[in-house]
C-alpha cells in the first residue's frame, strides 16, 4: 500500500475563488494548482486504470497543526494532451462531490495521466479555517 502524498500543498481558504477557478470551462487552470500522476501511463494496456484515494484536511492555523471539521466541494481533474493542438493540455473535469467531509477519503477511478482538484464552498469550520490541503494515495 503506498503512503499519502500532498497534491497542492496549502490552499488557502481566502483565495479560493482566484486559484480554483472552473478549470473545465477555462481550459486553463491557476499557477497553483499542481498536477500529479498517480501512475505513469503504460500505453494501451488496463495498467492505465488508476483506483486513487483522495481526502481533505481543513486547518484552522497557518502552521497547519490544528485539524477542525467541515466539508467542502471537491471537482477532480485530468490533464492530458490535446488531441487536436500539438504541444497543449485538455483539462476534464469529474463530477463534483459535494459536500465532502473533511477527513473523509473517497475513491475516484479513471485512466487519468495526471490529475489534480479544484476545491470550492468550504463549510462548517472549515468555512472559517486558513487552509485546506489535499492528499492522495494509488489505492491499488
């Protein structure tokens, strides 16, 4: 079993509405948002299907040692290379799960290259924290 990994490092709950936009509609995602690959892509093979864990911490200080409660919206990504421009991304969006409790973690499965999460309506105490961070681990 492999150990968590950090996505984006902190993302601060104030800046939320400028370094997670809606990166499906943009195509463009804010400098912040880090992308990860889980597993590197075997080309045509099943090794491509990916079962990632993925989990949110709300933090009420900045030096990230006070977990509190809450939930929040959580979208993932998939980036992967443009099938009709040479040398750009697409950028897909999953389902949005809201409502995702804070130290919760749920599967998502895909044949995703890399990925990252956009967050969004953080609410309980995570409404009030100072920063969230995203982990995830290959669950299989």
């Amino acid at each position: 079993m492999s150990h968590w990994k950090d996505i984006r490092g902190k993302v601060l709950v104030a800046d939320l509405a400028t370094t997670d936009p809606d990166v499906e509609a943009t195509q463009a995602p804010h400098a912040s948002m880090a992308f990860v690959a889980p597993k590197p892509k075997v080309d045509d093979t099943s090794e491509n299907l990916n079962e990632i864990l993925i989990v949110v911490y709300a933090y009420s200080d900045a030096g990230g040692t006070t977990k509190v409660s809450g939930t929040v919206d959580i979208q993932v990504l998939e980036r992967d290379d443009d099938p009709v421009l040479e040398n750009k991304n697409i950028y897909v969006g999953r389902d949005l799960k809201a409502g995702l409790v804070c130290g919760r973690a749920f599967p998502f499965f895909a044949r995703q290259f890399q990925l990252s999460v956009r967050l969004s309506n953080p609410g309980g105490n995570a409404a009030a924290a100072n920063h969230l961070r995203v982990f995830y681990r290959s669950n299989r």
